[in-house]
C-alpha cells in the first residue's frame, strides 16, 4: 500500500531532492504499522521520529491505511 | 553577592551583602521569594510599593553553557498575581560577572523624570536622567546606548509603550549583536519599568569578579559533561539550530492543537506557508541567519536573522509563539508580514504574543478582517501612537475583549495563552489555569509527554500529575539562569547528573536529585503564597469560559479537567 509521507525538522534533509511542502509517496506492506514505517525510512528512536495521522500522534503498534497522509517530525519540547 | 538597591523617589544606590536568607537563591526563586516577603500584595502594581527586580540565576556568570537567562520579577499590572519574567540575551552573564545578586528598584520618581541606571565594569553604579530618550523605540534607544557607554554594554530598556504603562508592555534586552530582540515579554513588566521612571539598565560586559566556585575542578568537568548532553540532545543538538523555536509549528499543528483565528480551530490554515521548515529555507535563500547565536555562551543557536527580498534585516529572532500569535491566531499566512510585526512589537516595547492575541480578538469582534494584514500592522502602530484603540491593544486582549464585549477571550488569570489549545493539550490547561502566573506555556509544558507517547494529551487522566511535575521542575530550572531549551537535556541520565554536579560543585554541598524538584516547591508555594494574600483562591484557578464550552475542531474536545482536579495540582 502506499502512504504520502511529509517529513519535518531535519529528517528531510536524509532524503536528496526531497521537498518537505511536497512529501513523497512510500510504498510499504499492507498492515504495516507505524514502526515499520519509521525503519523502512531508516528514523531511529534515538532520533526521536514522532508520527501524527489526521492531526492524531500515533503509537509505535499503530496500523496504517492505504493513501495516509502521514506526518513525520522528531520530538520536541516546549518553548 | 551583593545587592543594588535603587530607591527611585531619593535616587540613591545602596550596596548590600546578600542577606543570609537569600544566600543560594537566584533567578525566580529570588525574586519570587523577595516579592512575598517585601511586597504588600494588595499593592498598586504600577504605584511606589511594587518592586522591580532583576536577578541573573544562581549559574549566570559560570562557564556552564547557556546559563544567561535573566529574571526579572514583580507583581504584574496585568494579572494583579505575583510575575517572573525571564529573557536572554547577555545581561544575565554580565551581572554573574560583576558578581551582581539582584538590582531592586523601589519607590517612584515624581511624574515626568525618566533615568537610565548604569553599572560600569567596577560593578559601581548611577542613575542618570534620560529626557532625551523619552519615547524613544527601542532600537533608536540602543544604538545611542550603546553609542554612549561602549558596544560592550547590555541594555534593558523599554519602549514608548513602557513608558505609556500598557499592561502589555515588554522589557526588551540586547543580543550578542546588540540588538534589542528578546524580550521579558509576559506580564506587563515594561509598564512597571515605566512607572518607576526607569527608560534603560546598561550593565558593562567586561566585569570580573564572578562569585567564586566551591570546587571548580569538579566545575569544570560537570559543564563539560553538560555540554555534551546538550549537544547529543537531537532536540537542542539538532533540531532547534537548524529550524529554531518554529520547528513547533509542523509538530503541534500536526497533532491539532495550534490556536487558529482566536482559538476556533486547533490546525492552521496554510501553516506550512510559516512551519519552521519554510522560515529555514526563506532565511536561506534570502542571505538571512538560520542557527543565529542570540545569547551569551549559547551553544544551541536557535535564533535566526530574518531579512526582505532584498536581503536586508527585518527582524531577530523570529520564534514560534510570534508566528503563533501573528499568524496563526491572526490568519497572517505571510512570513514577511509576521516578521515585520515581530520587529514592531520589540521597536514598541510590547509582549509579541499578548498584541498577537489582541489583535486576534479584534479581528474575531469585528473590528477588522482575520488576515487583514494592513490592518495588524496599522493596529500595531496605533499602540505606539498612543491613540484610544492602541492603548487598549496594548493593555492585552483581555482589554480589547472588554471594550468590544466579546465572548471569545482566550487567557487565565488576565493573560493570553501561548501556542498550544488547552483543549487539544489538556496537562497544558492544567498549566494555564493553576500556574501562579497566568497563562504561561514556559511554566509547565506538557508537550514533551506527548511526544513521548506517555500519556494522551485529549483525554484528563494523568494531566494534573504531569503539569505538577513539570511546573516543578522549570521553577527550578528559573533560578539558574539556565536556558528552557539546554534545560531538555537534564531529561537525560548524562544531563542531569551533569548538572546536579555542577550545581554542588558551585555551592560546595553534595546536592542529590531530590534537592532539584525541592527548589522549585519552595518558590511555587512562595508564588501561591503572595497570590493568596492579593485576594486569589481557587476559583481563579480556571480557563476563560469559551474553553470548557467550545469544542475545538479536529478532535471536538472542550477542556475535560474538573475544577476538583485543578484544586490538587498544587497537593504539596
């Protein structure tokens, strides 16, 4: 299936050509979950990538849906 | 350690050693502390009993990385409680080099003196009259300052809204640049500042006589191992130096929870237009500073220099909340408008985030059109201009909700929230409705919890325990003089081992991780105190109205605390 990734702080700068107002399509397995997602990128948990769908924060186990918009932005603190 | 003591009405500065009850106290403890104890709490905020008081933290002045936040304290004319209000810039590490505990300024001037106080690289100090500077913005004002006393001067100062004693009024400081971008912003502080008759602070840089260290060895090896853990820190290591505080602007309205045309919606429209990500790539393309060092001994360099399409300065350092306030709130979906704004409100002397929402209540009543950006500008000017409309503007949307009587007013306690919808973050309400100091995002934010999936920011369970905590712990990072963004990495083993070392390697005492949260009960229980005795109770520990009524579109939440739970925050 495939999700229309956009990635935020500096996780785009991983990607050569990558737009972050354009996003990229990523193609991953039917029933992959959110984890799966964040290693087929290669975002560690050191790096802390934080997944938001439809304005929700999604868990590590969370499923994901054919043609998700997903946003993906290293965690952050307040100020 | 000592005190200057400034009477404003005698115009004498009186040199003190620090009191045994103040000794280790610094930043907000101590001038919370000295504000309970010396302030009678049913004072005039802006008449002779209120006290202004200016305290580097207890690390300002130490090699330790970022330790120049300056506190600055007194009963707010806004809120009518108790108010810190922190700012960066140089000033904090030149007053720890002078080995200056606190300046307090007492009494009033009669009506229509203005002074510059002044401490030279002796530490010895002087008012002097300031007529021509009456009125004066503030970047005029510290150019000639600096003009005066030498480029290695940090300037305090307010501007015409100061001087005008708007409730919203700021006291702006000098960067590295010397340029009088950060600001004291929450609070009304200027207008306090304005009522003594006090225009400028200028503290020279070159002071050397640093309170001394216990055990400096022990010192030294802590900050470095301190700086390590900031820099490992992806948040303050990466993040913030290559997207600044606007990095936020992806991530919150990602999760719904961005205040949008006066807290209607939880997502901006077009908000990538102004993300942290856009600002970035314009500064760049346009020979601007991205990863900008605004502050002395800064190692993180989240500022930024924003400039035209021509490439020449607009504005520094352009952060979150600003285009929170400006944008978000305003319907501005332009950067350049927004910076132009950001600049204004500095030039002005007045809170960018308080005149963002007040602008944003105007538009929201009526008065102009969300996204109107001629409109904000005009709206912004007027507040210098002094004409009726700009200084309700400058007294807050508080004010400005007052004089169109309208229903939708976004503050606790007579403050505006900051960038983050209590009803899409609900420890934040927590925060917002019990911190002694109104709305205030700084006092305990939630967010980090969020991110780290610990607890649900829509739902109530958990959110009073995780405001406490964090409200907690940033009382006691405001006494160190250290940075809320280096701050992170105390989360971390490294860090705050680190850091608890440095702290005893200081005070000569072997202090334990306990001590940390001690310091910060100590000055919330003296905050509540000194609220309690101005007349507040519990039921002053609440949103405005609309918040518990009005759900807020993505997720259609209103805030779900009871009043029941917000009483408990402060169970200690």
């Amino acid at each position: 299936m495939k999700v229309k990734v956009k990635l935020f702080g500096i996780l785009g700068q991983r990607f050569p050509g990558y737009y972050h107002e354009q996003g990229m399509d990523v193609e991953i397995p039917d029933g992959a979950r959110v984890k799966d997602l964040l290693a087929h990128l290669e975002i560690s948990k050191s790096f802390g990538g934080v997944v938001a769908v439809e304005g929700k924060l999604l868990t590590d186990a969370a499923k994901l849906e054919n043609g998700a918009e997903v946003n993906i932005f290293q965690s952050v603190f307040g100020g | 350690m000592k005190f200057l003591r400034v009477d404003m009405s005698t115009k004498s500065v009186n040199v003190e050693d620090v009191p045994q009850e103040y000794m280790g106290l610094g930043g907000r403890g101590l001038t919370s502390i000295m504000i309970n104890a010396d302030v009678p709490a049913t004072c005039d905020p802006l008449g002779p009993e209120n006290k202004l008081i200016v305290a580097p933290g207890v690390l300002s002045g130490t090699s330790l990385v970022n330790t120049s936040r300056v506190s600055i304290g007194a009963k707010s004319p806004l809120t009518g409680t108790i108010k810190e209000s922190n700012a960066g810039g140089t000033v904090a590490a030149a007053l720890g080099h002078l080995g200056i505990t606190a300046i307090i300024f007492e009494n009033q001037v009669p009506d229509g003196e203005l002074y510059i106080f002044r401490i030279d690289e002796n530490g010895d100090a002087s008012l002097i009259t300031a007529q021509e500077y009456k009125g004066m913005r503030t970047y005029a004002l510290s150019e000639k300052l600096l003009e005066a006393y030498g480029e290695k001067s940090s300037v305090l100062c307010i501007g015409p809204a100061g001087e005008q004693k708007l409730t919203a009024a700021s006291i702006q400081t000098t960067d590295v640049d010397g340029r009088p971008c950060r600001a004291a912003g929450r609070g009304g502080l200027g207008a306090v500042m304005g009522s003594k008759g006090l225009k400028a602070i200028v503290v020279d840089q070159r002071g050397n006589s640093t309170d001394a260290i216990a055990d400096p060895e022990a010192f030294k090896e802590a900050a470095k191992a301190f700086a390590k853990a900031v820099k490992d820190h992806p948040f303050s290591g990466q993040m913030l130096p290559a997207l600044g505080t606007a990095g936020l602007i992806g991530p919150v309205n990602s999760m719904g929870a961005f205040p949008s045309l006066n807290a209607t919606n939880g997502v901006m429209e077009g908000w990538e237009k102004v993300s942290g990500e856009t600002l970035a790539q314009m500064i760049q393309d346009r020979g601007g500073k991205t990863g900008h060092m605004g502050c002395a001994q800064c190692i993180v360099h989240c500022s930024n220099e924003f400039v035209d399409k021509a490439g020449k300065y607009v504005t520094s350092s352009l952060e979150y909340e600003t285009i929170w306030s400006m944008g978000g709130m305003t319907g501005i979906d332009d950067l350049d408008t927004i910076a132009q704004l950001d600049f204004l409100c500095d030039d002005i002397g007045v809170d960018t985030m308080s005149t963002g929402v007040a602008v944003a209540v105007a538009m929201d009543a009526g008065h102009k059109s969300f996204g109107d950006t001629e409109g904000a500008v005009q709206m912004v000017e007027e507040i210098a201009e002094g004409t009726e409309l700009g200084k309700i503007l400058g007294n807050g949307p508080a004010a400005v909700g007052k004089h169109f009587n309208h229903h939708r007013v976004p503050v606790a306690k007579g403050q505006s929230i900051a960038a983050y919808d209590p009803r899409a973050m609900q420890g934040n309400a927590v925060t917002y409705a019990t911190s002694p100091m109104g709305a205030d995002h700084t006092a305990g934010n939630v967010i980090g919890e969020y991110m780290a999936q610990k607890l649900d920011p829509l739902k109530a369970e958990g959110q009073v325990e995780a405001s406490r905590n964090t409200q907690i712990a940033m009382a006691s990072v405001d006494c160190t003089g250290l940075c809320l963004l280096a701050s992170f990495a105390l989360t971390t083993p490294e860090g705050g081992e680190a850091f608890v070392k440095a702290m005893s390697a200081k005070f000569g005492v072997a202090l334990g991780p306990d001590d940390v949260p001690a310091m910060g009960i100590r000055v919330l229980k003296a905050e509540r105190e000194f609220n309690r005795k101005a007349g507040f109770t519990n039921e002053d520990d609440r949103l405005a109205k609309f918040f518990y009524e009005e759900p807020l579109p993505p997720h259609n939440k209103v805030v779900l605390i009871s009043d029941e739970e917000m009483d408990s925050t402060f169970d200690f």
